[in-house]
C-alpha cells in the first residue's frame, strides 16, 4: 500500500493546536512521524506535501501543497493508497475547511488517517469537526501552556542537534549526533580550526546533518554558541540552568566562544547587502548560489610600504559555507558592469519574459469583475451548505450513508466553483498587473541608461531588484534572467 504525507504548520498554530503531548508537532517531526507510520504498518512512502504559510485569519488562502496533493491524486497516483497528517487540525485552517479537504481527499478513491486521530471515516469526521469547533484553545491559551512547560525545562518543537525528547519531556542525550556535537568542539579547541575548516573536515569525513546534507559554517557557528550543550535550557524567555544532561563542559564551551569572537575581529565575508547582485547570482556549473565576498591582502607598493588591498568577488555558496564543490568565482565589478549592460541592451545574454496584454484592457476588467462577483457568491453558497450539513449530521441527521452522498456532491460543487473562481481571479490579475508592469519595467530600464552613474548605491540595488530574477554564471558565459 501506497502512503502519501501532509505536513502543515500554520502561523496560528506553532504554539498549537495543543494535542496530546501539550505541544504542536513541526514539521519535521511530523515528517519524521510519517516515516515511522508507515515504517510499522508496512506502507511504501511515496510523495510528501506541505503547507507552511496559510492562516486561520484567512481560510480562502490557497493552500498550494494541498492543491499539489488533490493534482496528484487527481492526475498521477494509482492503486490503494492512504493520505496521512498529524491530526485533523492539519487538513485546514478552520473545522469546516478541515471537513470539505478530508472529503476532497477521500472523493479521490484514497483512505485518510489522521496520527493523532486514527483513520478518519464520515463517523469519526463528524465527531473530529464537533469537537474542533467547539474546543478551540486561544493561542493566548496556548502559549501559556507552552510558557508553563518551558518554567519545566520541557521540550517545544524540535530538539536541538545531539538531543531527543526523552520520556519525561527533557531533552535527553542521542549518542551519535552528540559524537558530531563533540568532534566540533574539539576541532575548535584542540585543533585551532575555524568555523570554515569545520565544516570542511566534517564534510570531507562524510559527517552529514539530520537532514543527510552538508554541514554549512552559519549551522556550525550558531551550534557552537548554543549554550544548550552546557545543559542550560532557553525558551520563551524562560531559563533553566543545569535542566538537562551537558553534552559540553563550560570551560570547553566559554573557550571556544572566545576563540570564535577573537576571529570575527579578522577580515574575512563582507556583508551581503555590500554587493550589487546580492541574493541573484546562481552558479551555472555547480547550480548553487554564489555569494559575495571580500578578501583583504597585505602588498608592498613601489616605496616599499605596506597597503591594504581588498579584493571583491562573488563564489560559489557551496564553497565558501561547507568547502565543498568547485572553486568557481567571478571578480564583483566584471560581473556587475556586465549584468548592468545586459539590462541597457549593450551586451547580450538577457532574458526577458514576454508579456501580452491582449484586447481592450478596460472592457475585459469590467467583464471579469461582473464574473468575479458572480463566482464568489456561489462558493459562499457552497461553503454555508457544508456547514448546515455538519451542523444536521452532528445532531443525527442524515444518516452517515447519506451524510457521505451529500458530503460528495457538495465537494464537487464546491471544486467546479472554486476552479471557475481561481481563473478568473488569474485573469483579472493579469489585467491589471500586465500593463503597469510593462510601464514600470520600461522606466525602470531608462533609468538604468541614463542615470546609472549619478543613482547612490541602494537606489541601484533596488532597480536590479525590480528588473532582475536571476543571474546564472558559467566560467564562460553570464545569463541575466529579467522579470517580467
């Protein structure tokens, strides 16, 4: 049997929903959770889905990973197989949304189980909806219970490297991720090494994080001044002394935090808000971003005096964060006076997307609002006939067979309705974004001609901002991708 996971963590209900354990499970852990499910019934884990950005504030959202899971039901997946989520809290933003995602989900010819919950069937949706609607914690609720478990030294969310939760709710020592713990600090201490070093002899020794990726110096510097190791417990503005086995000394970890602070006073990666092209360069050839950094050498000039030259470049991340990949740069001025020409139209390796505004702009807004009222009046219908269904279903009427009957037909409407809508809205969007952003691009690009030389530097970074995607760099060739 086929398993498919659906991982969502909502702005509202990170201190929440409180279910079981007193504390909402993250996404990793409710990933991790998936896997051992399916790990104990015997299922084949097939695809993962996640939402991470909705809002109970705003349930009409679109949720894009539920909307990729129905597609991929709909268009991909084949034979038995089961959908599987936290809870039932997880399948919507609020208990009616929750109710019309599970029937969507079963209209689809898959089973839908919820960890928390068990399999949920029309009985136990109806009793799951009851009880949400009518026993929904405040998050002001809910995080002074979450305060109340920090004040005991109790874990909330996910445990930091060389942790798990142990059974009382502390934070208990895992044997191998500590060795890691250990060998950094020891790197650091006994060997002298930076945190760039770090990273690149754990790399090189094949050490991988809990994700099974490359150790990155931010990762490393922010575990060697996490002072959880010392068993020092920070949450929520509560801090616990001695609350958990130390996996470090004090001593050992004081000095490594000097030692980490003596270095920062020595040159090194420049900010990146220093760089033109910040954030946008990509590296063709090992497909990672590149960063831009600053190096600072001693030369001695004709006189026989000492100077101090900075050097500025971009490089591949990969390189420069974990010591891995080629050794891939680009000198920062080159590739900004070429991005800068590709813009103006006096160099080529631009790509712009082409934008068609079509027929009469105004009459086709008019036609789209009149559409766009129209359809949204009809998915409110819908939404209220859902919920006068749970509403009857909850008192014993209709019966669950016909409670499942209507339960379909109404998801159905509701799908028809809700497409109509989304295209619609696409295309009223269309028309009113299409011309001012042509009009915008336009004047943005003049400006990049005429002013360029004369703009301070941020008003130049916000223009590249506006004008460019991305910049794609080969050891040969510079790509520069426009926006639209």
């Amino acid at each position: 049997m086929r398993a498919i996971g659906y991982l969502s963590q909502l702005p509202d209900q990170i201190a929440g929903p409180v279910r079981g354990n007193g504390v909402a499970a993250t996404l990793v852990q409710q990933h991790a959770s998936f896997l051992g499910y399916c790990e104990s019934h015997g299922f084949e884990p097939t695809a993962t889905f996640l939402d991470a950005s909705a809002s109970a504030e705003s349930p009409d959202r679109e949720r894009y990973g539920m909307a990729q899971l129905l597609r991929h039901l709909s268009e991909q997946a084949r034979g038995f197989t089961v959908v599987v989520a936290q809870s039932f809290e997880h399948f919507g933003a609020d208990p009616t949304q929750a109710v019309r995602t599970v029937l969507q989900l079963r209209a689809r010819g898959v089973h839908v189980v919820s960890l928390d919950d068990g399999p949920i069937d029309d009985a136990s949706l109806v009793t799951l909806w009851r009880a949400a609607a009518s026993d929904e914690p405040s998050s002001d609720t809910r995080r002074a219970r979450m305060i109340e478990r920090a004040k005991l030294g109790q874990a909330i969310g996910r445990p930091p490297y060389g942790y798990r939760v142990g059974t009382d709710g502390r934070y208990e020592i895992d044997d191998d991720e500590a060795q890691v713990v250990r060998r950094m600090f020891s790197l650091s201490l006994r060997e002298g090494l930076g945190i760039r070093r770090i990273a690149q002899r754990l790399n090189a020794d094949g050490y991988r994080t809990r994700r099974g990726r490359n150790w990155s110096m931010v990762t490393i510097r922010d575990l060697l001044r996490n002072p959880v190791y010392i068993g020092r417990y920070d949450r929520l503005g509560v801090s616990v002394d001695g609350n958990h086995p130390a996996i470090i000394s004090e001593p050992d970890f004081h000095q490594v935090g000097k030692q980490m602070a003596e270095r920062r006073t020595a040159t090194g990666v420049s900010h990146p808000s220093d760089f033109l092209l910040a954030g946008l360069v990509w590296c063709g050839e090992d497909q990672t971003r590149m960063i831009g950094v600053t190096r600072r050498h001693q030369r001695r000039t004709d006189g026989g005096e000492r100077e101090s030259v900075a050097y500025r470049y971009y490089q591949s991340e990969a390189r420069t964060n974990q010591s891995v990949g080629g050794y891939h740069t680009r000198r920062a001025d080159e590739l900004e006076q070429a991005v800068v020409a590709q813009i103006r139209g006096d160099q080529g390796g631009g790509e712009a997307t082409v934008l068609n505004i079509g027929r009469d702009a105004t009459a086709l807004a008019a036609e789209t609002a009149v559409a766009l009222s129209a359809a949204s009046a009809r998915l409110r219908a819908i939404e209220r006939s859902l919920a006068l269904l749970l509403e009857d279903a909850s008192a014993g009427d209709p019966t669950q067979p016909a409670l499942g009957e209507a339960g379909a037909t109404i998801v159905e409407q509701w799908e028809s309705a809700h497409a109509d809508l989304s295209d619609l809205q696409s295309r009223a969007l269309a028309h009113e974004r299409d011309g001012e952003r042509r009009r915008l691009r336009e004047q943005r690009v003049q400006q990049v001609r005429e002013e360029w030389g004369d703009l301070p530097f941020t008003k130049q970074r916000e223009l590249i901002e506006h004008l460019v995607s991305r910049v794609v760099v080969f050891d040969d060739s510079v790509t520069t991708h426009f926006n639209a």
